[in-house]
C-alpha cells in the first residue's frame, strides 16, 4: 500500500530530538506558554520574514482571531474562494458577516482576480485569498486591488508553508495571514496548532489577546475573548520540524517535478503548473482528468492512496444551502471539482513508489 501521507517515516527520521524535547516538557512541566512558545514563534516569523508571530490553537482559530481583531461583524462582506477547506469560510459567518464566494483562476486553481472585482460591494470589508494546495495566489494583484478599495487582505497559508511569490515568502503581503500546523500539513504538528503572522504591531497585540481571553497579563481581560493557545508541546516540536522544513520542501519540489516530467501528454490529463516567478511548496500534487472517477478506482485498487480536495465546492455544502447558489454559478471550479485527483506526495515518498504510481496511471490511460 502507498499511503497518501506518511506522518510515521518523518516522526522516525528526526525520532530522537522529537523524544528529547517531549520529554524535557514533561519533566519541566512546560504545557502552556513559556519559553517554548515564545521561542517557536520568534523563530517562524524570523524565517518568514514577518515582525509577528502569535502561536494559537489551530488555523481555524487563527482567521477567526485575525478577523475579530479587525472588527469584521455583522454588516460586514468577506471574499473569499469557493475552492477551499471550510475554514476559510466558516468563521466569517461566525462573526456575523457575510461569506461571498468566487471563482478560481483555470491556470493556477487559485482565487480568481476577474471575479473579485466582480464581486466587490461597499460592504467588502476583507478579502481571504487561499494559497491553495502549496500554489501562491496572484498576491500582488490582490492586495493592489484591496488597496484600491480599501479592504484587508487576509492570506490562509494553511496549505502553503514557505511558498514564495516573487522572491518573498506568502503570508508577509496581507495585513496579516493564518498558518495551520495540523499534523498533515507541510509543517505539522503532533496535534493541533496554528499561529497568526503580521507586520502590524497593533494588530499583533490585539490578536494575543483574543487569543488569550482577551488578557495580556492574568486576571487583566480588557475584553472577551477565546483560549486558543498554542500548546508547549506542539511548539517545541514544531521548533524541531522547522529546522527541516526548506529540506523538505525542496524534496516536496523535486518529486513533484519528476511525476510532472513523467506525466506529461497522457491522456487527456492535466499536470499542475505553476505560477511565473514563485515557487510551489506542493502540499499537494493536484492532476486533473475526465476520467477521475474511474482513475481513482483504479488506484485505490492497486493499493495506491488517492484524494480529492475537495469533492464539493463550498457554496454548495449543505452548510451553505442558505445562500442558493446553483449550477454554473463558478464555472471554472464546478468543471475542476468534477476532474481533480489528488495523488501521493510527501518528502519520503519513494522513487519506487513514485514510479508505481506513474507506470499505473499509464497502464490506465492505455484503454482511453
Ligand atoms: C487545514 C486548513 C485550514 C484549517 O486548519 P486547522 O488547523 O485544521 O484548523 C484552513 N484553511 C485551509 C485552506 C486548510 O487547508
């Protein structure tokens, strides 16, 4: 069996650093904040590039902070893509505003610029670009658009850990971004964690709070707020997991590269590609084909793992019937939805696998 992601082989590669510094915790008694956090986010924003780093329990939490913290509520319209985990979605409509969702870019699956500015009213509070499956948004053309119109640009980096657009790193071009450090993700954590970046002091301030019941020194809660802590644990291995992260990275790159020069005029299928002058930290390798379904069986029946993400679009989640989007109300991605298939990629994977993986899908493509 190729597993789809395999979270033991890396915990096994960097085993006994992992073990030390769990351990040290346990023996010191480090579980919530200290020097482990602090130490973990000084470390993320140096190598992002960003002045704050705030460690918070997930990256659900994290948007939703962001978003409190900017006064986004009721009356308020955020955009955001229909192409994404719900998270990019749900925690607008928890703080009372108004979720607008749009199209993506048929090229790069991203956000799709033409159909922000379609979408754009005088309640457009913030924009949340999605740096989908590792590939950068147009980000550029995104935070020039919300300067125009004075919105905040919020970047959900959940799935793009050091993908860089131009030389720089996402997540240090909107007024603030989310990371997810969920135990899949390219950084990962050994549960769930997440952390908010900005170059906004003020912003950083009043996101810690938030996140911390609305108090910066215990028993002072200037306001309500949330426990959405980044735990000691999790900040100490993802310190560890850091110090790896460009290596794997690079190694993310290289096999996608080489499925992509194997893959390459089969079928009717469509390799990922990737934005001019940015770099993809392929969190996953995205291909697409007519024939999904039948691909995906045949797979799955010669014991190769395989995804999609995501099989329904947003908008049309029962959880969202309310807005009454119908068919051919995001033409692109309700075409792409019916054809992606994600496959195995992960820094381990083997060229072994890699090349089982590549001679199954031609053996399938040989009877279409
Ligand atoms: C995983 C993910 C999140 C949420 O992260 P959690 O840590 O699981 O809350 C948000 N947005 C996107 C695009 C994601 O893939």
């Amino acid at each position: 069996m190729i597993p789809f992601v395999d979270l033991k082989s890396q915990y096994l590669s960097i085993k006994s650093e992992i073990d030390k510094t769990v351990l040290d915790a346990l023996e010191n008694t480090d579980f919530i904040g200290g020097a482990s956090v602090k130490n973990f986010e000084n470390e993320f924003k140096n190598k992002l590039g960003v002045s704050h780093c705030v460690g918070v329990a997930n990256g659900t939490d994290s948007i939703f902070i962001i978003l409190k913290a900017l006064g986004i509520g009721p009356g308020d319209e955020v955009i955001t893509v229909c192409n994404s985990w719900i998270s990019s979605s749900e925690v607008i409509t928890l703080l009372g505003a108004k979720v607008v969702f749009v199209d993506i870019d048929p090229v790069t699956y991203t956000i799709s610029i033409n159909d922000i500015k379609e979408k754009i009213s005088p309640k457009t509070k913030a924009i949340i670009p999605v740096h989908i499956y590792g590939q950068s948004c147009d980000i550029d053309e995104i935070v020039k658009l919300a300067n125009e119109n004075n919105i905040f640009v919020i970047e959900d980096c959940a799935q793009s850990h050091f993908t860089k657009y131009n030389g720089k790193n996402v997540g240090t071009f909107g007024i603030a971004a989310s990371f997810s450090f969920y135990p899949g993700k390219n950084l990962g954590a050994y549960g769930d964690a997440g952390c908010i970046v900005t170059n906004d002091e003020d912003l950083a301030i009043k996101c810690r709070m938030i996140a911390n019941h609305g108090s910066l020194i215990k028993h002072a809660h200037n306001i309500e707020g949330l426990n959405s802590r980044l735990d000691s644990i999790q900040a100490r291995v993802l310190t560890i997991k850091l110090k790896h992260i460009i290596d794997w990275t690079n190694l993310r790159i290289s096999k996608a590269k080489y499925y992509t020069e194997n893959l390459e005029n089969i079928g009717d299928l469509v390799t990922p590609s990737i934005r001019f002058n940015c770099s993809h930290s392929f969190h996953l390798y995205v291909l697409q084909t007519r024939f999904r379904d039948e691909l995906f069986q045949y797979l799955s029946d010669n014991n190769v793992q395989v995804a999609i993400h995501y099989p329904k679009l947003l908008p049309f989640l029962p959880a969202y019937s309310y807005l009454n989007h119908k068919t051919g109300d995001f033409p692109v991605a309700e075409d792409f939805s019916k054809k992606i298939i994600s496959i195995p990629l992960f820094p381990e994977l083997s060229v072994d696998s890699q090349d089982i993986i590549i001679n199954l899908i031609k053996e399938f493509f040989k009877n279409k």
